[in-house]
C-alpha cells in the first residue's frame, strides 16, 4: 500500500503542476490580448487625431492661397 500512495502523491503532483501551467498560459494570454487590444485602440485614436490634424491643415491651406492652375505634362515629341 505504501506505494501505491507515494504514486498517487506523484500523479497528483503532476496533475497540479499541469493545472497550474494551463491556468498560467491562460492568463498569460488574457494579458497579451489585453495589450494588443490597447495598442489597437491607442493607434486609431491617434490616426484619426492625424487625419483630422491633416484636414485642418489643407483646409487652412487652400483657403489661404489660390488655387493652382491644373498642371499638364507636355506632350512627348519622337525622335524623328
């Protein structure tokens, strides 16, 4: 009988070990999405703060000046 309680201890042992590295895993993973998740979030704030800071720009921009005449290329001539 003496070993069959030092096995159990063992396989206990083990199962613990087991159930704590799952637990672990998990909230090492409810971690990381957590912190994607943020990155995620800051970055759109920030672009639309961008693009936002951008479109004030252009507007501020084109009503301070006149609008450019349209700029055409000239026509490529051969070499006849």
């Amino acid at each position: 009988m003496p070993d069959h309680s030092k096995e159990r201890d063992q396989a206990e042992a083990r199962f613990k070990k087991a159930q704590k590295a799952a637990h672990d895993a998990k909230e090492a993973r409810a971690a990381y999405e957590s912190e994607a998740r943020a990155v995620r979030e800051k970055t759109a704030r920030l672009r639309a703060l961008r693009l936002a800071k951008e479109a004030a720009d252009a507007a501020a921009a084109g009503a301070s000046k006149k609008p450019a005449a349209a700029k055409t290329t000239p026509p490529i001539r051969s070499a006849d």
